[in-house]
C-alpha cells in the first residue's frame, strides 16, 4: 500500500464509515483545564463503567503497570496541602498568593483521579518503563475518551509537585511508583475552539 503523504486533502469520514464514530469520539476530546470543569461529575456507576476502560489499554507482558486513585472532596483539602508544602519546599521565597493558588489548584474538578506509574522494581520483568509509561498513556486515554463518550470534558494535570515527598506519602506510593499526571474530569463549563492538530506528514513517514 503506498500511503499518499503528500496528499493536502483533509483526511474525509463517511458518515456511514464504521470508523465515524469512533473517530467523532476520538476527534471531540480536548484537553479543558480544570477551572473550565463543573458539576455534574459523572455518577457513581459512570465512573466504574469509565474506568473499567483502562483495563483495555495495551499492556507489554501483562503487568497493569498504572493505577488510579479517586480523590474525593473530602480529601482535596489535603491535596491542597500537599500542593502548597511541595511549593514552599522547592521555592522558600513563595508568596502567600502562590500558596493560596497551589491550594484551590486542589479544590477545581468534581472529579479528580491520580494516574500512577508502577515502575520496574530489581528482578521484575524486564519490560522497560518506557513501554510501561505508553500503556500507561493509553489507560489514561481510555478514560478521557469513555468520559466523552458520557458527554463529559476532561484536562490532564501534572507539574512539579508530581515528584514531591508531600504528595507521594499522600497517596502512599511505593518507592517503585511514579505519580504521572491527574485526571479531571467534569462538565465543560464554557468550551474553547479546538487547536489545531498535526498534519499526517508532520508525524508519519514510510521507510
Ligand atoms: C502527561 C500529561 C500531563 C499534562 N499536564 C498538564 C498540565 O499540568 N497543565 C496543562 O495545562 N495541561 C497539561 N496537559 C495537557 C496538555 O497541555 C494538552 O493535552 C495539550 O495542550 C494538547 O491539547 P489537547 O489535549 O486538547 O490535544 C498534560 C498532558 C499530558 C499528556
């Protein structure tokens, strides 16, 4: 098959293609921050039926290399806590308007989950990381396209507080798990055009 790379004709779906639906789903999911994300949250049920999407992920050697933690409001507090220590340990010059902004960082998506790498340990399979981080990647997508799929938006959350002592005995992770980014996922409150997304030729070739 020769792939026509050259080709600046958008990439058309048929309505009646079998990969319209899955490309409408896949095509509608943008990253909304979590001050755009409101209530209602999914339910209790959606949540379950979300995240048992994660489970079809990839996964090299069979290993469930991730797993997800619910914070629940009840515990935002503390995550808030957690955010501001990080700050003030990495930046001994931080303002009490930084803190009280890493705080509310805590308190903005109904549904906050953490996705959290189960790293290689010594003498564990030999499977790398790297592959482990892909099919991470992939459990996450799961969930950001099954909570579209539920007419919910969602925005992916990460930075430095990620690798802070605060936050890893927070969510007590091992010494071999890693905290990768957090999943917020509510209502959109008002959406934003979409961005532009990269060309085929921008990201395949043909040996
Ligand atoms: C692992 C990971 C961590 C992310 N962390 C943040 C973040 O801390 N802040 C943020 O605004 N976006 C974050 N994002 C979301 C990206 O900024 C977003 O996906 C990107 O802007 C592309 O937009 P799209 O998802 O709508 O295609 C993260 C994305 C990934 C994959």
């Amino acid at each position: 098959m020769t792939l026509d790379l050259c080709s600046r004709e958008p990439v058309c779906i048929a309505t009646n293609d079998p990969l319209a639906a899955a490309a409408a789903l896949i095509s509608a999911r943008q990253n909304t921050s979590a001050k755009r994300l409101g209530e209602p949250a999914p339910s209790g049920q959606q949540l379950r039926a979300v995240l048992g999407l994660a489970a079809h992920a990839p996964d090299h050697g069979a290993l469930n290399p991730w797993r997800f933690v619910v914070v629940p409001m009840a515990e935002r507090f503390r995550l808030g806590e957690a955010f501001a220590r990080a700050l003030a340990d990495r930046d001994c010059g931080a303002t009490s308007q930084q803190m009280e902004a890493a705080r509310e960082k805590a308190q903005r998506a109904p549904l906050l989950l953490l996705a959290v790498l189960r790293a290689a340990t010594p003498g564990s399979s030999h499977i790398p990381d790297s592959e482990r981080l892909v099919c991470l990647g992939c459990a996450v997508q799961n969930v950001l396209l099954g909570a579209q799929a539920l007419g919910f938006g969602s925005g992916l959350t990460s930075g430095q507080a990620m690798d802070s002592a605060h936050l890893r005995a927070m969510f007590s992770l091992a010494e071999s798990e890693r905290a990768i980014c957090f999943l917020n996922i509510g209502t959109v409150q008002s959406p934003r055009p979409s961005r532009e997304r990269p060309r085929l030729e921008d990201f395949v070739s043909t040996l």
